[in-house]
C-alpha cells in the first residue's frame, strides 16, 4: 500500500470515531511527539558531550564559523 493512501485511510478511521475519541487520539499522538523530539534532543546533547570529551569542538566568533563553512 503506498504511503499517501495508507496515511487517508488512517485519516477515514479516525473521521468515523466519536468526537471523544478523535480528541483522545490527538491527546495520545502529541504526547508522543513531545517525547520523540525529547529523546532527540537527547541524542543530540550526548552526541555533542561526546564530541566535546573526544575534543572534536572548536570555540571561536561567528565569522571563524563562516570562514570554516566556506572552506568546505
């Protein structure tokens, strides 16, 4: 089933529930977006702790940032 339908169908599913239950669903899928973006941003923070312990991090201005931007 391809992607674009699979995603109508669940949208159908969940246009036939009650009110209720349609209000319950976005409570549940919005839980789980804040914890997905928690949990990544998690990630990131213990990836960037890494780097920082390996001593993979730079300090330096804005422009040391661009002119190491531009290089690439």
């Amino acid at each position: 089933m391809e992607t674009p339908t699979l995603i109508n169908d669940i949208l159908q599913q969940i246009a036939d529930l009650t009110v209720e239950d349609q209000v319950l669903i976005t409570e549940i899928l919005n839980r789980r977006m804040v914890e997905l973006k928690r949990n990544q941003l998690l990630a990131r923070v213990k990836e960037a702790e890494a780097n920082y312990q390996a001593g993979r991090v730079q300090a330096g201005s804005v422009a040391d940032l661009m002119q190491l931007t531009d290089d690439d």
